[in-house]
C-alpha cells in the first residue's frame, strides 16, 4: 500500500536529502520557517478560528511543510482546490489514516475486536472508486432525497417543540446532535434503537482518527471503536437478511448481488461504519457553526427571520464561512508542484479548505457573512471534484429546515452571553460542544399566531442558484463625470452597510434583460455606497445606452457583487498604472489603495480630450504628483515602450483600456516575468469570434474516465456541466477565468480575455466557457 509505503513520518525532515544539495543556502541547511514549524492543529487558536491562524500561510508560505505533523499544509483556494481535483496524483488514501498513531497497548485493544477499517469510497483510489460511487449514487438523487424532507421536518418539529417553551437550551445537545444522527440511520437504514451508544462511538471514530488521544485516552478510544467496528458489522449481518427498505446500506446490499467486485464485503462493513459519522457528525457541526455565526450577526439573522426565502443562500454562506470539516487530506503518488512547492512521491498533504474558504485572493471580505454572495457555493467545505460529498444536498436540505424552523419558532432567541465555545481538538471535524441560547416565552410568535406552524418553504436540492443571489439597491445619485460618462451612486435597499471591497472589484449591474460589469470607482472606505461610472457606448450591447437613457434617482435594480478578478498585489515596491479612457474606474481604486500604503506609483490616463475624461479633478486632488494624462485631442500620448523599459522585478504594472492598448503592454511585457503585467479588458473578445465555421469537439476527461461531445453551438462549460461534471464559472464571457481547466493534450483555440499570451502559447489552460478545441479531442484534467 503506498500510504504506508513512502511516508514522512512527523519530526523527520522531509528536506534531508535536498537540503545537502546546492539548492538551499540557508547556513542551517533548514528551510522550514518559524512560523511552519510552530504549526499546531490541535491548539485551541486553531481550534478556535483556522482560517485566520494561517493567515501568514496564506499571504507569505502558502503551501509549509510542517515537522510536528509530518504533512505538506496548503492553504489557498486554488492550490487547495488544485489539490482535490487531481486524484490521479492525489490520492486520498489516507483520509480516514490515524494522525497518531496508537501505542501498542491501544493497537492490541483494536486487534482484539477484530477492528478492520479499510476503504470506503472517501478514501478509495480510481478506478474503483468512480466505479463504486455511480454504482451508489441512486440514494443521492433529487427524487430519493425529497422522500427524506417529511422525517426531517417531522423530527426538527419534535425536538423544538421539546423546549420552546423553556426559554434557553443547548441547541447542540438538546436538537443538532440527535437529528442529525436520525437522520443519518434512516438514510442508511439503520435501526434507531442504539443512539446514545452511537455518539460515544462517532467521537471515538473521530479521535481516533483526526484527534491526538493520550495514551491513556487511547485505551478508551480504541475499545469504543472496536465496539463500532462490531456493532457496524452486526448491524449488516441483520440488514443483509431482509435487504429490502430505502436504507442506502440496504440498496448497496441489493446491488453487491449484481457487482460483487465494486461493492465488496469489506466497503460495506467500513462504509456502514464510516457512514454513520459521515452524515451526522458533519451536518450537526455545520449547523451550529451557522447558528452561532448567524446570532452574532443580528443583522442577518433578522433578514432570514423575515424572509425565509434567504435560507438556502444563508446555509451556502455558512458553510463557506464555518464549514465543519476543517481540513481533508491526500497523499501524492508522484513527485509534484503545489503552487510552486515540490512535493516528493510519499508526501502527505494537508489541505486546509477552512483556510481556502477565506482566502481574499477568491472571496471579497471573506471574514464577514455575506449572505448575498453569489459565488458562495463555490467554498470547498465539501471537497471537490471526484471526491466532492455526496450527501452535500441532504446536509442542505437538513440544515434548511433547521434554519426555517428555528427562524419561524424563536426570531427572538439570542446567543448566551460570554459562553466559552469548545472544541473536540482534531485536525478534521469542527463544531462547537454546545451553543447556549436564551429567548423570552412570552414573544414566541406561535402564541399569538399559531398559523405559522401550518406552512413551510418549499425545499430545493441542491446549492441555491447564482442566479436568485443578487443585492436589492436603489440609485441614490446619478451624476455628468465627462462627455459621454455618468456616474452612478447605489445604496442598499435597507440602507445596510455593503461589503468590504478590494481595489479593482466590480459589480454585476442587471438592468432590463441585461448584465453588465462595472468597476466600482468609490473610495473603498465609504460602506453605505457604491460607485460606477459609465461611458455611453453607441455601438455597445445596449446596456449603456439603456442605463444613460433611464436610469434615474430613487430606481430600484439588482446588482452582484463585488468581487474581483483584477487583484492588486500589494508586495510589489514600484507601480506603474495605466488607464485608456472609462478603463480608469479600476485603476484609480487602485491608485487610492497604493497613495493609501504610501508606495511608489504612478497613474498614466490616456482619453480623448480632457472633457471625456472622467475623475480628472479626483484624480488632481487626490493624486498630485503621481499622475500623467494623455488627452489625445493635445497630442499627448503615452510612451508605453519607455515605461515599460523602467519594470524591474520590484515593479507591478496594472492596467485596464482598450485592447489595442492591452495588447501591445503585452507584447512588451512578453520578456518580463509573468507576474509584472496584469490587466482586466472592458468587454469580452470572444464576441468577435466568427462562431459560423464551430465544429463539435470531444472533452476527454482524464481523471473522471468520460468522454463528453461539445457541439457547435455548445460552449466547453455548458457540455461538462449538462454531463453533471462539476466546473465553477461566473462571467461565462472569458473575463473572469472562473472556469479555467488544465489540458492534457490537444490544440486549444483560445477565445478568452483572461490568459496572458504566455500562457495561451504553452497550451496548458483553457477557459471553458468560451474556447474551443483546434484539434478533434481535448484531454483535461478532470
Ligand atoms: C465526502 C464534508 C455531510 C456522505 C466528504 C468530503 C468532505 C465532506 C470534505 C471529502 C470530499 C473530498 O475528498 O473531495 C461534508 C460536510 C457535510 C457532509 C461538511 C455536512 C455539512 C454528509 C452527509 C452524508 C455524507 C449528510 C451522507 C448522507 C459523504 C460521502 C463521501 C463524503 C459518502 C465520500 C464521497 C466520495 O469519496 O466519493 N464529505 N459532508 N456527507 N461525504 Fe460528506
Ligand atoms: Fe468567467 Fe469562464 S466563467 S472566464
């Protein structure tokens, strides 16, 4: 088994051999840093709020080595994510591996009750694993998840009705622990009879397996978990003589009978054990890290208590702030690259999807709850790719009507003041022991309207759609900034606060039939408002024109956002900023964040004539001595060969205009490093593909073993997703690179205006969403 095969074990350093070569300098001979080497995932900062305690990983080291574990830990979304979607090299072996292992004694103990975990599917290898999965994954569907909904609503029912008259209870013992737990055996098809007994167990399971038990404790987890072991396979005996009900250990059982090799003996004496902890322990945890956030955020809170419709974007946004695992783990069966770092055949990964859920590179402000953050489903609390959860849509589903039921009963429940939250310390499994609320019987709504208990929201499977996510604001001031440019000043509906955001960012304006992007052009640190400027473009899609024409004071609109696909890195010493024409709306949030770190910048405005040039007086105000304008109409224009030629390595160049503008810093910049350059196109250049001569091409998926046919009129994306395969996306126009995809093999027609030209020569990425295939077939990583 290559898991036991060529592991590191914790204290030994991984770098030994390699640091004797030439490549490190480091008089030491040591390149684990401090802060790597003081990594500790079972201390209680970490337990306590993961995602900031590696907040210097994610900004200096993403992907460390840490000696006390033994393990690669990676932090960033994408490296995290590039991580999950590879099980080729990747693999997940050791997901359900001991972090620490036991004493002998404790090791006896197990061997005694003859305790025999092995593969399940989380922790199963391709191709068997696919094969099992879709052999499985009938219980999962919308249809059977929905004969689910009554029981959940019936139990939630049951156990609030317990104490909603009480005035305080410990939701988590009194409610998210039991139902969870129901829910989970019924799923199964396990008998209800031995619940208490199955808590004592699952936390066993957990500390066994994620957790740092002392010797002493060993002896007590390991015989808890023996005693699993065999109630799990007693359990299956039983079930095996009358496999018959809806149960999904019941229907594996049925089909062992037609693939006894996919389904073995022994994935189903492991699964019936590992399931029980899969589907309870989780979905409990998730729901009291989301009650516990929603309550300190009275403010949402109150807004799902109004309108239960939010819920489900609610739920989303929970777990991508408080998911309840933590941190999952692979192995890599090749020597390989994480973001740059080389990671030998052997190497144990630790994958922090905490840490990637708050990672600012992806998500706009990502310590605060938004529940209005359109991509909030693309957190990574339930892995991803071949592997993703497949009981995300029951934990949903329970979490809703949670959530609704708690909503609708106790609006005015409220956290227990200063209670000391506490957690199980392990590097997986994270939710709070038990969350303590208070409420006054006297205001349950029920009293005086009973009614509230005869209806409930209809339930949906799945994520909710980025489509029904979007902000209700008003125009509060529409404004001349130039010839031809107004600019446009939104406040929330509600007049709440927006969310933080970062220079560059944009937002979604939906108006009439269309969406169109706009970079925010505020200053950052006003809350209540966001700011657009927008040129009237005649021969544009309309959108301009439509919002030049009617837009006016008091208009209610949608709007998503912000978020950003144009970054700034903040550790460069020297800036130099270019903006053609209305391409200066992202660029001078940009100015105003480097005048803010007191940097080294410059801003280079090129436009027609100064009348069409917007924010000149900002800009003069703002920015003096640190701008360069080019009105054409003066014959000024820039000379972007000169100040190209002053980048050094220290130099960051952002710019955003028109594309000829964009294309030729480009070529310029084509000997520099890739990170010197970075811009951000208007609108996307796919649109003046002439899409006529589109022939159908195949996707070969490399990882996942399926063919998919992409028809002519058929973008990559559209095809992977009607094939059910999993692939973000947002713009769906190349601009955002969402949807970006490793290739394999095969000639990409590039149609985006997201990868750089180097990029797009070498042939590696594809953006999904709008490029096509030059050759008949593509294989990609997925
Ligand atoms: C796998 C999280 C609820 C069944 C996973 C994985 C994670 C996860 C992180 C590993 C993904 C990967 O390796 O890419 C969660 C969370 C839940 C939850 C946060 C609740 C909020 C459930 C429920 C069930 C379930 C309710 C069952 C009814 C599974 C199964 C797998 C899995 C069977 C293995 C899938 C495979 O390897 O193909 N879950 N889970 N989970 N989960 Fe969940
Ligand atoms: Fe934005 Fe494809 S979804 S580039």
């Amino acid at each position: 088994d290559h898991t036991q095969a060529a592991e590191t074990p914790a204290g030994v350093c991984p770098f030994a051999k390699a640091a004797m070569s030439s490549r490190f300098t480091d008089p030491k001979g040591c390149p684990v840093s401090s802060d790597a080497e003081a990594f500790d995932p079972f201390a209680a900062s970490y337990q306590a709020d993961p995602a900031e305690v590696l907040r210097w990983s994610r900004d200096d080291e993403p992907v460390f080595f840490s000696p006390k574990l033994g393990y690669w830990v990676v932090t960033r979304y994408e490296d995290v994510k590039a991580v999950f979607r590879d099980n080729r090299v990747f693999s997940p072996a050791n997901a359900l591996e001991k972090i620490t292992p036991f004493s002998s004694e404790a090791d006896a103990i197990l061997k005694q009750h003859n305790y025999g975990m092995a593969r399940t599917l989380v922790n199963e290898d391709e191709p068997a694993h696919l094969e099992r999965r879709r052999a499985l994954m009938f219980s999962f569907s919308p249809e059977e998840l929905l004969h689910h909904e009554p029981m959940v609503r019936r139990l939630t029912r049951e156990y609030v009705d317990r104490f909603v008259n009480k005035g305080s209870a410990d939701l988590v013992n009194e409610m998210l622990w039991e139902i969870p737990l129901t829910v989970a055996l019924h799923f199964l098809g396990v008998p209800e009879e031995d619940m208490g007994k199955l808590r004592e167990y699952s936390i066993a399971h957990t500390v066994n397996t994620w957790g740092r038990p002392t010797p002493d404790q060993q002896l007590k987890v390991a015989d808890s978990v023996g005693k699993f072991w065999n109630y799990a396979g007693k359990v299956l005996e039983k079930m095996r003589e009358d496999p018959s009900g809806n149960g999904w250990m019941e229907y594996a059982i049925r089909r062992q009978k037609e693939l006894p090799e996919v389904i073995t003996d022994s994935y189903l004496h492991s699964m019936m054990m590992a399931g029980i902890v899969a589907a309870h322990e989780t979905t409990a945890h998730a729901t009291a890290n989301a009650l516990r956030l929603l309550l300190e955020d009275k403010m949402t809170w109150d807004r799902i208590c109004q309108d239960a419709s939010l819920i489900p974007q609610a739920v989303e946004e929970c777990l991508r702030h408080s998911g309840s695992i933590v941190a999952w783990r692979r192995v890599a069966l090749e020597d390989t690259e994480v973001g740059g770092v080389s990671i030998p055949k052997g190497g144990k990964l630790l994958i922090v999807n905490s840490s990637a859920n708050h990672d600012e590179r992806y998500f706009e402000d990502p310590d605060s709850i938004d529940i209005f953050r359109d991509n909030a489903s693309e957190h990574l609390s339930f892995g991803y790719g071949s592997h993703q959860c497949l009981g995300k849509n029951l934990a949903r589903m329970e979490m809703c009507i949670f959530l609704e039921e708690l909503t609708k009963r106790l609006p005015h429940m409220q956290l227990v003041p200063d209670q000391d939250f506490k957690y199980l310390p392990n590097i997986a499994f994270r939710g709070p022991e038990n969350l303590f609320v208070e409420w006054d019987v006297s205001l349950n709504p029920e009293k005086t309207n009973p009614e509230i208990l005869a209806t409930h929201e209809a339930i949906k499977i799945g994520s909710p759609s980025k489509d029904d996510i979007y902000r209700s604001v008003l125009v509060d001031q529409v404004r001349h900034e130039a010839d031809n440019v107004i600019g446009i000043s939104f406040k929330n509906q509600d007049g709440s606060e927006f969310p933080r955001w970062s220079p560059g960012a944009h937002i979604d304006v939906m108006v009439g039939e269309y969406t169109r992007k706009y970079s925010l052009c505020g200053y950052n640190t006003d809350r209540k408002t966001l700011d657009i400027a927008v040129l009237r473009e005649e021969d544009g899609r309309g959108g301009s024109k439509y919002i030049h024409d009617s837009l006016k004071k008091g208009d209610a609109l949608k709007i998503k956002g912000p978020k950003s696909n144009f970054r700034l890195d903040e550790k460069a010493e020297r800036y130099i900023l270019i903006a053609g024409g209305i391409g200066i709306t992202p660029v001078l949030t940009m100015a105003d964040r480097l005048a803010e770190l007191g940097k080294d910048y410059c801003l280079h405005y090129a436009g027609a004539a100064r009348a069409s040039m917007a924010f000149l007086n900002r800009i003069e105000q703002d920015h003096a001595g640190r701008f360069e304008l080019y009105p054409k109409a003066e014959a000024r224009r820039a000379d972007l060969q000169s100040l190209v030629a002053t980048a050094d390595a220290n130099t960051r160049i952002y710019v955003c205009g028109p594309d000829r503008m964009i294309e030729e810093l480009e070529q310029l910049c084509e000997p520099l490093p890739d990170n010197i350059l970075h811009f951000e196109h208007f609108t996307a250049k796919h649109e003046t593909f002439d899409t006529s001569n589109d022939k159908a091409f195949e996707l070969v998926l490399a990882n996942s073993r399926m063919v998919v046919t992409v028809e002519p009129g058929q973008t990559a994306l559209g095809a992977l997703k009607a094939a059910g395969v999993d692939v973000e996306s947002d713009c769906e126009e190349g601009l955002c690179g969402n949807c970006e995809v490793e290739v394999l093999e095969g000639e990409i027609d590039h149609r985006d205006n997201v990868l750089a030209r180097s990029e797009k020569a070498e042939n590696k990425r594809m953006v999904t969403c709008c490029s096509r295939a030059k050759s008949r077939s593509i294989k990609i990583a997925l």
